[in-house]
C-alpha cells in the first residue's frame, strides 16, 4: 500500500484517527487513505486531497485559539492537575470555580507557560495555564474565566480517584445468577419475564441460597411497534426500558380500571400460546400488553400519584419528551426516523413539536410507560436489598443504539453519521462485525460537556447495585467502519478514556454500584491496568482463561478485581458447549473456517486439559468418568479457586439448560435472544420451576459455599 499524505496523517493524528494498528495476529497494518477521508468527514473534517487537509489543519488550529477555554476539563479528586486559558497575550486574567453546591472556589494558581503567542488575525493571543488543586470536591462544576470584558465558562468534572467497592461488599466476594430477563417467565408473566419475575429471582437467591447479586442482560427500550428487536445489545435507546417487562397487575391503578376480568383472560391466552411455542415471541406479548397498559393509563390517579408522575417527567426532562415523541411517531410512521416525513427527522424541527401537541395522549403514555418502569425497577433493587443482597440488581449497559431508533434521533448531532462501530477481524471473527451502530463523536462529546454518556451512564445506574458495561474498551477506542465498505476497511477512533471512565467512576460512586467492564478479546494491557487502577472490575471466562502455552489458567493466577463465570451468553450453557454445541451450530450455519473435524478436535483436547485440571485440584475424582453434572459442579467449584471477587452463575446452567441465547455473527440463521429457560430435556421451565429444582439448588449451593469459605 502506499504512504499515506503527510498532512492526512497530521490531521488524523489531530482528531484521534488511527492511520495504523496492529492486528489480531501482532501485524502491522497501514489504514486505507479512503477509510481515513470518511470516518475523518464522520467527524466533519475535510481530508479529500492536500488542499482540504491542509485547509483543515488551519481550521483545527484557529478553532483552538479561539477557544478561551477548554468546553469540558476532567480532573481527578487526588491530584493537581492544570487547564489552558487564550486571551489576548498580556492581559490579566481572572479564574474562579462556581462548584456543584453553589459555593465559589478562588485562588487558583497561575503556572508557568512558555507557548508563543498564535497569530489570530493580526491579534496576539497568549497561554495561561493554571492549577486545578487536588482538594477539589466531586463533582460537575462550574470554571469562569474572565479577561477584559470577555467572560467563558467551561463544565469542570471531579471525578473519583477510583471506584470502591460499595460498603455493603467490603472486603469480601459475593456470588449472583447472570440471566436473561425475557426468557425467565413465570405462572404470572404474560409470556416473557419482567420485572416481577426479576424480584422473585432475586428474593429467592438471596433469601434461600446467599446470592449477592442478580446479573441481567440490557433492559433498554426496543421500538414499540413490530416486529419488536430481539436483541437486548441492539436497543432504540439506552436512555430508557422496554415497556414489556413491565407486569401490569404491580401498577397500582391496575385495582381500579375496568375489564380487569378480560385482561386477566388476554394474560392466560397469551401465556397459553407462549406455551405452545417453542420461542419467545415478543410481539404477541406486546400486543396484549400493550392493550392493557393503555386501559391501565386511563385510570385517573389519586392526588399524589399525579404528583408523582409530574415530579417524575419534570427530572427526566426534555430527554423522555424527545422519547415518547419518538415513540408517538414511530407508531404512526415506522420506526425508521430516515424515513420519515423531512420536517419531523430531527427533534428541535417544529413540525415535531406540532405533532407532540396534536398526539399529547400518546405521548403521555410513552411517559407515563417509563414512569412505571422507574417504580418497578426501584422496587426490584430495594426488594432484592431486603432480601440479604450485597449488591441487588446489576445491569448491563450495551456499547450502541440502533441506527434508526429514538436515541440515533434525539442525538444525532453528538452521533457520528455515515459510520458503524463494530469490531475488526479477530481469531474468532476473521471477517470483522459491523455492529451498524452510530458512535459517539467525541469531539461533540466535549463540547456537550459529556452529557449525552452521563445521562446514559446515570439511567442505567439509577436503580442498581452495579452495572456491566460491555466492550468497555469502546471507552478508550472504538472500529469505525465507514458506509458501504466491509469491517475489514475499518479503522480506530480514540475517546477521551480520562473523561469516559472518569464519569463512570463518578456516577458509580454516587449511585454506591459496583462496575465490571466486559474487557475480552484483544485487549492492550496498559488498558486493563488502567481499569484496575480505576476501580472497575475485569470479566474472567472460564474457557478464555489460558496459560501462556494454551493450557488452562491456574485458579490462584486468575485476577482479584473481576467477575468471573463459566460462561457467557455468547456461548452455549455449559452442558451445550461440553457436548460441543458451538462447533454444530456454527459447522450447520456455515460459520467455520476450517473443517468441522478440526474444530471438534481441539475442542476435544481444550477440554480434556480443563478435566485435567479439575483432576489436579481435587474437584472431579480422578478414577471416576463424571457426568455432564458433575463437570459442570466441578467447573464452579473452579471458581471458587481464584481470588475473583464476584462468582456468576449462568442460570441456564443451574436448569441445565443445552441451547445458547445468542449465536454471534448471525442475525435471523439462529434465534438469537429468544430461547426460554429450559430443563436438560429441552422442555420450557417456568420460574416456580426453578424454585423447586434440585439441579439448580445444588449449583447454588457450590456456588454458597465458595463465597463464604474465603471469608472464614
């Protein structure tokens, strides 16, 4: 490939652009100057030949010194750290910081700049710099700087010299279940799990078996209309919850409104049908829920229930207006806002404020929708608080939104248009994901001052003993991948992983959550040393976990700060993947890229070596050909091993359950998050199941067991 122009490669380098990286292999690999021109105009700069670029420099430069001040400065509590003021070069300048509690910090102490003066138009601009002191209380504050007559202001975060581990925890480890919601369904659920069902599993957990958390996928919000996104990771927003967790006996005005009798019938057809089927279907459950919800809607509200939802959509604030509205119209008009009438495709435009007014109802309900959601999720965390656990519920935060859904609406302009995230080729991937999500801009990011991702950040943290944020390193750097080319032409884009992490500890701090960041797959080290030093929890899978020559990691040599499991719901249930699932279902989907014998070979010698180490430990006799239980038994007992602080068990592995929730790569060729709970013979099983299930006490059990025999 040729060298890239020399002021291509200054203006990438400007804007956290990779020209190069290195690949999955250790080879060094030279971006395409095609793929460095569009993700360059994703973020709206010029790069097409040597003119733009250069012309881009000289913008990028003046759009600097322009700047009196930084948009967004992000410091930590336990260090001093500096800002940069431009004001014309001698002036006298005055700083002063307005923090959070309204009171005012002076004094700030000038340091030492030696940066020439820049030629702004025949105007001599200067650099000061200046002292932010390490006592500063955490926080979004405030900076003012004032210069003659000219006065900016710039958001100022404080954020934690690390996360601790909540109170509640200590020093000590806990044990939880990791499942997905949707297929946990209940004698009371209306075909799919919700939040009622999401108590009770924690409740008996934690009451019966000593759990300290319940680990669930995504619950983000999904278009209303159908066919309804199966994927927990592919969400309309990550702002707000999907409607169909909700049970709609738990709202209190359920008591008052008419035809309960009826809806009470609609339940029974809807679960007799969900029965009957051997997926979960999503919108035969909506459908019916959704007619309930709306007659639940029109039930009048007593004083203060009316007070409260008003208290409710006053701090959600423009940010649920912009989603309901978004729900009204995709009801009315798909929900593909590109292709929606031009006057209603962006949310600031008239013509939408127009339609909110003309739709008020319906807007009404999306809020009032999100309201319910907020009192059945608070009720679930302090549920499973009372019930004994350290932590309560810990939810999952997906890396990106659908690119046609309410939040690549409401936020395009922080939004990077005409790319993808996604992820490039890897030994398990050789052709690279497209994820089809837009990423953030971070350029936009600053000049938001970050709030878009902390109010992201905060949603999913609102009602939470901690969150797991998957593929955390897209908070230090993300594959775009521009429009129209595959993921291999992709390239990497670098965040401001200071200010993200930073507003993660910030926010996990206040919310007293734990955060476990998903950081599988190719990682470069500094960056989980970065984590750790931050206070963010790794992810540890059992069948990832290798020595240097491929055999399996020693328990004791496992990490301390992370969370760590058997499996992942990228994989089969234990029981599956120990029969080989994940070499069929890939070998009959054409997803190999070698021969099916090959595959199962090294599978077969994979876990022969993790039997062998189950053997040395003590954990499977050694003269005995165990069981598929006893494996599995084994294999959590393993866990027990490790210094990890946090123990997940899969709750299809508790049933034994064989089929797997999610095969990567793959869209409609396998029905990717819509399994339900089932027993080892492949039979549904209810959650009054699980309750009484032996196989799944004795897992709990093991898993007990381990958690408070290092604490003895």
């Amino acid at each position: 490939m040729s060298e890239l122009p020399p002021a291509l490669v200054e203006l990438a380098n400007r804007y956290g652009v990779a020209t190069h990286f290195d690949d999955w292999v250790g080879r060094r690999c030279v971006v395409r100057q095609s793929t460095l021109v569009a993700v360059l105009g994703a973020l709206g700069v010029s790069a097409a030949d040597e003119d733009e670029c250069t012309a881009s420099l000289a913008a990028h430069d003046r759009a600097h010194w322009l700047r009196c001040v930084a948009p967004t400065i992000v410091t930590r509590s336990d260090r001093t750290s500096s800002f940069w003021v431009h004001v014309d070069h001698g002036a006298a300048v005055g700083v002063w910081i307005r923090l959070e509690d309204g009171s005012v910090r002076t004094g700030l102490r000038q340091l030492v700049n030696d940066t020439p003066p820049y030629d702004l138009d025949g105007r001599a601009i200067g650099e000061a710099t200046f002292e932010l002191p390490a006592d500063l209380p955490l926080g979004y504050h405030r900076l003012h700087v004032r210069a003659g007559d000219r006065e900016e202001a710039a958001t100022l975060v404080v954020t934690p010299s690390t996360v601790r581990m909540p109170p509640r925890l200590g020093a000590g480890r806990a044990w939880g279940l990791a499942t997905q919601l949707y297929s946990v369904r209940s004698e009371r659920s209306w075909g799919i799990g919700d939040l009622t069902d999401l108590t009770d599993l924690a409740t008996w957990s934690a009451g019966v078996h000593g759990a300290g958390f319940v680990l669930v996928n995504p619950l983000h919000a999904a278009a209303p209309t159908a066919p309804m996104e199966p994927s927990p990771y592919l969400p309309t927003s990550r702002r707000f919850v999907n409607p169909i967790y909700l049970r709609v006996e738990a709202i209190p005005e359920y008591a008052y409104a008419r035809n309960r009798g009826k809806f009470q019938k609609s339940r029974m057809a809807t679960q007799a049908r969900a029965a009957a089927r051997d997926l979960i279907d999503r919108d035969t459950t909506w459908k019916s829920k959704r007619r309930a919800l709306a007659n639940v809607h029109r039930v009048p509200r007593s004083a203060g229930r009316e007070l409260a939802f008003a208290a409710y959509r006053d701090r959600a604030g423009s940010s649920l207006a912009d989603f309901a509205t978004w729900c009204a119209l995709a009801e009315r008009h798909g929900n593909d806002w590109h292709r929606w009438p031009e006057a209603l495709r962006h949310p600031s435009n008239p013509a939408v404020a127009d339609f909110a007014a003309a739709h008020a109802d319906v807007v009404d309900f999306h809020c009032w929708l999100q309201w319910q959601l907020d009192d059945q999720l608070t009720a679930a965390q302090a549920t499973a608080l009372q019930a004994g656990m350290a932590l309560g519920v810990m939810h999952d935060l997906a890396v990106g939104v659908d690119p046609n859904g309410a939040d690549a609406w409401a936020l395009q302009d922080v939004l990077a248009l005409g790319v993808a995230a996604g992820a490039p080729p890897d030994e398990y991937n050789q052709l690279g994901q497209d994820w089809s999500q837009p990423p953030w801009r971070p350029d936009r990011l600053v000049e938001t001052s970050y709030e878009p991702f902390r109010a992201v950040v905060g949603a999913v943290l609102r009602h939470a003993g901690g969150v797991r944020i998957d593929h955390v390193i897209g908070l230090f750097r993300l594959w775009w991948i521009p429009r129209g080319v595959p993921p291999t032409e992709g390239t990497y884009v670098r965040y401001d992983h200071e200010a993200m992490i930073g507003i993660v500890a910030l926010e996990a701090h206040r919310a007293g959550a734990v955060v476990v960041g998903e950081d599988l797959g190719t990682v470069e080290p500094w960056v989980r040393d970065y984590l750790r030093e931050r206070g963010l929890l790794g992810t540890s899978i059992l069948w990832f976990e290798e020595d240097g020559d491929g055999s399996p990691l020693p328990a004791d040599r496992w990490r301390e700060y992370c969370l760590s499991s058997v499996t992942t719901h990228d994989l089969p249930p234990t029981a599956g993947y120990l029969a080989g699932e994940h070499v069929r279902i890939r070998r009959e989907l054409g997803l190999l890229t070698r021969p099916a014998e090959e595959e199962l070979a090294d599978d077969r010698v994979e876990q022969a070596a993790w039997l062998a180490e189950l053997r040395r430990t003590g954990l499977l006799d050694a003269s005995e050909a165990p069981s598929v239980d006893d494996v599995v038994r084994a294999l959590y007992a393993y866990l027990g091993r490790t210094p990890s602080r946090l123990l997940a068990l899969a709750l299809p592995d508790a049933v034994g359950d064989v089929r797997a929730q999610n095969q990567p790569g793959t869209v409609d060729e396998y029905p990717n998050w819509r399994v339900p709970l089932a027993g080892p013979d492949g039979r549904a099983m209810l959650l009054e199941d699980l309750f009484a299930d032996a196989r799944a006490a004795v897992l709990a059990h093991v898993m007990h067991d381990q958690v408070t025999a290092a604490g003895e």
